[in-house]
C-alpha cells in the first residue's frame, strides 16, 4: 500500500506537536519541581540530619527527595527510602485498623471499653471506640501517670512503657479528665488503647495486623510498627536535637515504644502507595471511609485545649485533622517525638498531597508543607 506525501506530512506535522507538547509539559514539570525544591534546600545542609519529601498531584509523583543525613554516626545520606519514626502520623494507621475490624464485623464503633476489657474499670462503661477515634473519652494521659509513678527518677531510670502496660496503667485509674464526648482533648492514650483493642479482637498482635491488613496489601514493604528486639528498621534514620550548636542523638524517650499512637517507621517512597490507597479507596469503599472523615462534633463546641495557632479547635475525625486550608478541604496531621517531626497535607478536591519526614526537631514540618500547597493552592 502506498502512503501519499500528504500523509506522511500530516503525520510528521502531528508528531511534531505531539513533541512540543511533552516538551512544554516537562519544562512546566522542571520548573514546578524546581519551586518545590527552593523551599527545602536551605533549610538544612548535606552533612546535618535533615528531611525526606515528596509532592503528588493527581495520583502521580512530581517530587521527591532527600536532604541531610539520616545518621551522623554512619553519615550516610537521606534518600525516599529512608524510614522516619512517624510518631503521631501514625494514628491515621491506628484508626485505618480499627475501621478494618468494623468491616470485617469484629467491632462496632459505638462499643465500650468494658465491652472489649470486661475488666476495664467502671468509667470505661461510658467510653466509646468512637470516642477514642477522635479524641472524645477524657482518658488521663499515661504519660502523666508515668511522671507520677517514676517522680524524682531521670530519664534513664525509668524503662520504657509498651501498650499492654499502657493499657494496664489505665486500668488502675477511677477517673477521666471529663465525662466521655462531652469534650475534645487529644489522647495519646486513646489511641495506645486503639491498638489493645486490634489485638483483642483481631488475636493478632497490632504489628501482624498492619502489616498483614494494610502494608503488605499496598506493597509498603519496608513499613513497620518498630519492636526492639524484634525487628528492624531498614535504613532507619536516627533522631537528633540541636545544644548549643551540637548535634546530640534523641532517638528514644521513655514512650518511644508504644505502638497505637506513634511507633510506625516509614519512608516517603512507601507512604506514596498509602497516599494510592487512600485516593482510590483500595483498602475500605468510599462510604466506609466516610466516619473518618467527619469532624466531631461536641455540645456548646467546647474543648479542653486549642490545636491551631489562631486558637480555634481544629476540627478532628478518626486519625485525621480536618480543617480547611485557603478554603480548600484538607485532611491533615502532624507527628512529633524525640528527633522526628513528620507531616502529612492531602487536599483531596485538589488531588494535591505532601508528606515530609524529619529526623531533627527544629523544623517546622507544617510551614514548609503550606509553603508547598501555596505553590498549588492560588
């Protein structure tokens, strides 16, 4: 068959828009990823610990990168590989476990804490898995009960706490800081005893279950709730604060060990197929997302502390901040311990999200994640 000049002109004229195209589309890629580096390059050096990064728009990576070193003993460098202690970023996990045990038809949200502990004292009688879910059940902070049990000690005398003796401390109280769902007051606490229930009613131990029920399901195959002694972290980043221009190693604390409200290591390059699952409801149906995803709401709207800078209570769902941002919806949260500060901002309506991981304390993880959105976000 004969092909006319014609045609193959129509068609190498076809081709070349086609690549002026991609090429356009890749000089506004570079230039994006260019805007997005020039907010983290200066705010650490190659040979202090630093961050991890990555931005996704619409379902696909359009940055990622590694600043500073993970470990100034090793001085090897931080990539998207590297795994962070998430602390706090990782409830979202805690509370994605729970939901799972609802739709597996193992639990129920409106349950008491007497009806997973028989033996859970009388005021658990009133406290709902909903009410852990977002802060709502007045349990006393187990890190304040430890102040009191170990007064006078240093850090170094005093052992390290798990969740079953989390759980246990809790057990041997008679009293809330206020009368369950009447008030909002974020609870390390509740989320520690989130992680007895999995246990309780799934018969695996927390760590089993996130690994068998969501990491290994997304393919997050280097993501782990970190047990001393009983496995490891690859390529761990170390934490580290900053004395009197020093760098000093503050990897672990008395409460590093728990697992419900802060024990998960991942990297950036793991948290993207999370970010996948979320986007595309891989793990629970839309519908069943949905509790998550809706802010509690309390009599009066009073609270017990304020969690923004203007004062006001961030609205909070199960495992999720959920306060707007430029008026764009947005779930969101943050993580902070010893050496780590973590973030992560999804503005689902713009398929926009950002998560950063830190192993220094110094940085403001939530600044320079907004310093990102308002790239996006005009």
């Amino acid at each position: 068959m004969k092909i006319s000049r014609q045609t193959i002109f129509r068609t190498a004229i076809a081709l070349v828009f086609v690549l002026a195209g991609a090429f356009c589309l890749s000089s506004a890629e570079n230039s994006r990823a260019k805007e997005i580096d020039a907010v983290f390059s200066s705010v650490t050096s190659a040979n202090e610990p630093g961050l991890a990064v990555v931005v996704r728009d619409d379902g696909k990576t359009i940055f990622e990168h590694g600043y500073g070193m993970r470990d100034l003993r090793s001085r090897l460098a931080i990539t998207p590989a590297t795994n962070f202690r998430l602390a706090s970023f990782t409830k979202q996990f805690t509370a994605m476990s729970i939901m799972l045990l609802v739709h597996d038809g193992k639990l129920r949200y409106d349950e008491k804490l007497t009806d997973v502990f028989p033996d859970f004292p009388e005021y658990g009688k009133t406290i709902s898995i909903r009410n852990l879910l977002n802060h709502t059940g007045g349990l006393l902070d187990y890190e304040s009960l430890m102040d009191k049990q170990y007064a006078g000690k240093s850090p170094e005398e005093i052992p390290q706490i798990h969740d079953a003796e989390v759980l246990a401390l809790l057990k041997r109280q008679t009293t809330t800081k206020f009368p369950a769902g009447t008030r909002w007051n974020y609870s390390n606490s509740g989320y520690v005893v989130l992680a007895n229930v999995v246990e309780k009613r799934s018969g695996k131990s927390f760590g089993e279950f996130l690994h068998e029920r969501i990491f290994a399901p997304l393919g997050m195959n280097r993501t782990l709730a970190f047990e001393y002694g009983k496995n490891t972290v690859p390529e761990r980043a170390y934490g580290y604060t900053k004395d009197a221009n020093v760098w000093l190693e503050t990897d672990q604390s008395t409460t590093s060990a728990t697992l419900g409200d802060g024990g998960i290591y991942s990297s950036v390059e793991d948290l993207t197929k999370w970010d996948d699952a979320l986007r595309t409801n891989s793990l629970l149906s839309e519908q069943e997302m949905q509790p998550a995803l809706v802010a509690v709401k309390l009599p009066g709207g009073t609270q017990t502390e304020p969690d923004s800078d203007d004062g006001k209570l961030s609205a909070y769902g199960f495992g999720w901040f959920l306060d707007p941002y430029k008026k764009q919806n947005r779930m969101w949260h943050s993580g902070s311990s010893t050496g780590f500060r973590t973030m992560i901002q999804r503005f689902p309506g713009d398929k926009l999200s950002i998560i950063i991981l830190s192993n220094r304390v110094d940085l403001d993880t939530g600044a320079l994640a907004l310093k990102v959105a308002d790239l996006f976000l005009k």
